[in-house]
C-alpha cells in the first residue's frame, strides 16, 4: 500500500499525518480487562434475578439483590470507562521537547537571546487532543519569540537581562489540563491594540471607546488583525490567533490572556481531560431537553421581571455590579417561545459573559456524543441519550450566539421577557 502522503504548507508549524497507533502500559490494559470481567459477572448476575423476577419471585430479598446488582454495575462502568480513557492519554511532555529548538531557532534569526523553561511535562492528555495542540502552541511560542520578546540592547535599556526568559507549563487543575505561555517581555499596550484594530477597519471608535484593558486585550483575536506593518515569514499576515482561538474552541477549551507593560504576558488554555465524555448542564425549553457544557456554566439564577433592563434596546441584568445581556434560549434557535423563562444560566464563552433564559432545567450529567450524520444544524455539536431514551441535543453556544448577533433574533423575545 502506498504511504499516506505528508500534509504541505504552513511553514515549520505544519504537522505530519497523525499517528492512528498508540502504545499503552501493559497495566492499564490489564486493568481494563479486569473490569470487563467483573462487569461480565455482574451481568450473569443480572440475569438470575431477571429470571427470577420474571417467574413471579418478587420478594424483598430479590429486590434488594437487584438493587445491590445495579449499584455495583453503575460503579463498575464508572471505572471501566476511566480506564478506558487512560489508555488514551500520553504525556504532554512528547509535545513540548519540540519547542525548545524551535524557541531558540527563531530567535537567533531575529537576533534575540530566548531561553524557554518546560515544566508540567509529565501531566497527561488525550492523545488526539495533544495532536491538535501542537499547531497552536508552535504559533504561541512563536508570537512569544517574535512579538513579546525585545531586542538585548532594549532589554539591557529597560534593567532587564539581556537573555530573555519563556516558560511553557502544564497541570491538571480539577477535571482540566491548564497550559501557560509567559514571557518576561515588553507586554501589550491595550491603547496600541485599541489603535491598530481602528485602523485596520475592524472596529469603528465608537466601539474602541468602550472597551476596557481587558477587552483590549482580546483584540488580537480578531480575524484579519496583525501589530506587524511589514509582512515576514514570522508574522505580519493577519492570520494567527483568531485560528489559535478557534482550534483551542473546536477542543471544548478556553484561552485567556493578561498582560503588563514592561513585564510581560501569559497566555493561557484551559482544556477537558479528554473529548470522549463531555459534562453538561440539561436544561429545558419550549418543552425540549437541551444540553450545555458545563465548563461555560458559572451559575444558576432566577430571573425577576423587574430586575430586567433595557440598554441599547437589549435586555440585561445586573449582576454582582455587572451588567450582563440577556439571551433566551428559544431565540437563539430561532424558536417561539411557549412560556417566560424563569431561570438563568450564567455563562462565561471566550471574553463574553451572559445570561441564557431557559424554562427549567433537569440537572449535571456526563454524556457521550454521537455526531449526527450527514446533518450539521447550526448550533448543534451532537446529541446524546438520556436517561429515559431520549434524544438531547448538545448544543454549540458560539456557533449560536455567533448566527444571533448575524441575524439580530434576540429583539422579538425582549417584549415577553420584560412583561
């Protein structure tokens, strides 16, 4: 058979085919193996008092063995499917060691003096999300090099040592991997990036008026933006970390981003463990279950008529001093609504935070997500199964918040909520 060709473009930030085989430790597959066999037992077990049950026998001891029965096959699928998943993780270290040369490399080009400090490696992702890390964390450790870092004459003239310091880090941080790129460099002038998004045309005034550092910050997010007036193969194109943002997106994780003047930035990804299980929050509208991630959902409120105000013809509320917009989720699909949403979900989607108006909602739970085949409805990322057989779908909150600010669908709800 012929071999599978190697991708072409993108400069030393392009990757090569992904690995399909993966080499797990013979003790996790072992463990693996043990739990199926339990889980085997616990089945026969079932199946007795199934039969049992069946021909009449109906009695308290019956009924609690099959209870005990059902407890212990709920456990045993619990651990079975965590180890299932830690036969995929592999150790972000394989990524990182690319780095260091690259790191040191580009500055010697530019004729800057880099050291880049890897700690964390030894923390574990999935390996198919380790794969799709690596394009942009290369164009992090890049920008790092080529923009955060000054020149030794600068840095010498600023008090600092002519050796610049970047740190690429990893942990685990509760059910997320927390990955941080800081440099000690220049840092970012939020009034510079304010100045630069006007003039390139991706913002009016008006607009670059009321943003704050922070939101000035998350500028260079947007498409087409670039700090560079002369295009070089480092950068200076206009594209680089809206597709950064958007990759970290497509792996259910969030980038942030702070910075200080002559001190210098971190940038950082907060990511899932792992893409296989998804923990949501099943909320209902217009008689629907719908599922949310919960790794957007900051909290549950109730919404009181009174507390809903107008600004810029918009609904929002007031919460802990911020003013946040109110979104009903019937809108956002395009739906009537049924009934007046009485509760809220707090949710926090790259730099925006807002309030999404649901009817009621059932509770946390843990899914699996099955893509829906040959359909692809906006705002959809898949379904999954409920308890009871139904089907709920997962829905993808900035692909849909993304097509209400286009079609403007929010203004017909405003009237019914505020009454």
């Amino acid at each position: 058979p012929k071999p599978a060709p190697a991708k072409t473009g993108g400069g030393p930030a392009a990757s090569g085919p992904q690995e399909n085989t993966i080499r797990i430790d013979t003790v996790r597959l072992d463990m693996v193996l043990n739990l199926s066999g339990e889980i085997g037992l616990t089945k026969n077990r079932l199946t007795t008092l199934r039969t049992e049950i069946l021909q009449g026998n109906r009695d308290t001891n019956t009924l609690r063995s099959l209870d005990e029965a059902i407890s212990q096959l709920d456990l045993l699928v619990g651990d079975l499917q965590n180890a299932v998943m830690k036969t995929r993780m592999q150790p972000i270290g394989r990524l990182f060691q690319k780095y260091p040369r690259l790191a040191r490399d580009l500055a010697r080009q530019l004729g800057k003096e880099v050291e880049l400090v890897l700690s964390g490696e030894e923390t574990e992702l999935d390996k198919t999300m380790i794969e799709d890390l690596n394009d942009p964390l290369v164009h992090l450790v890049r920008n790092a090099v080529d923009h955060g870092i000054e020149s030794p004459e600068e840095r010498i003239a600023a008090g600092k040592k002519p050796q610049a310091l970047v740190q690429l880090t990893a942990e685990q941080v509760g059910d997320h991997i927390l990955i941080e790129i800081t440099d000690d460099g220049k840092g970012m002038n939020p009034d510079a990036l304010r100045r630069k998004a006007i003039e390139k045309g991706l913002i009016d005034q008006e607009t670059a008026n009321s943003l704050d550092e922070k939101q000035c910050l998350q500028l260079i997010f947007l498409p087409g933006f670039s700090t560079k007036d002369q295009i070089s193969s480092v950068s200076g194109r206009g594209v680089g970390m809206d597709v950064v943002r958007t990759n970290i997106q497509k792996l259910n994780g969030r980038i942030d981003i702070s910075s200080a003047a002559g001190e210098g930035t971190r940038i950082s990804i907060s990511l899932p463990l792992t893409l296989a299980i998804l923990p949501v929050l099943v909320v209902r509208a217009c008689n629907q279950p719908f599922a949310v991630p919960l790794a957007m959902v900051r909290e549950i409120i109730t919404i009181d008529g009174s507390a809903i105000q107008e600004v810029s013809g918009k609904p929002t509320i007031v919460v802990r001093d911020e003013i946040l917009p109110l979104k009903t989720l019937a809108s956002l699909l395009s739906w009537e609504p049924t009934q007046k949403p009485y509760f809220g979900v707090l949710m926090q989607s790259a730099e925006k935070s807002f309030i999404l108006a649901i009817d009621s909602f059932v509770g946390r739970d843990d899914v699996v997500i099955k893509p829906l085949q040959n359909i692809r409805p906006k705002g959809v990322a898949g379904a999954t199964l409920s308890g009871d057989g139904s089907v709920v779908l997962v829905l993808d909150m900035e692909d849909l918040l993304a097509s209400s600010e286009s079609n403007n669908t929010q203004a017909r709800t405003t009237d019914m909520i505020a009454t």
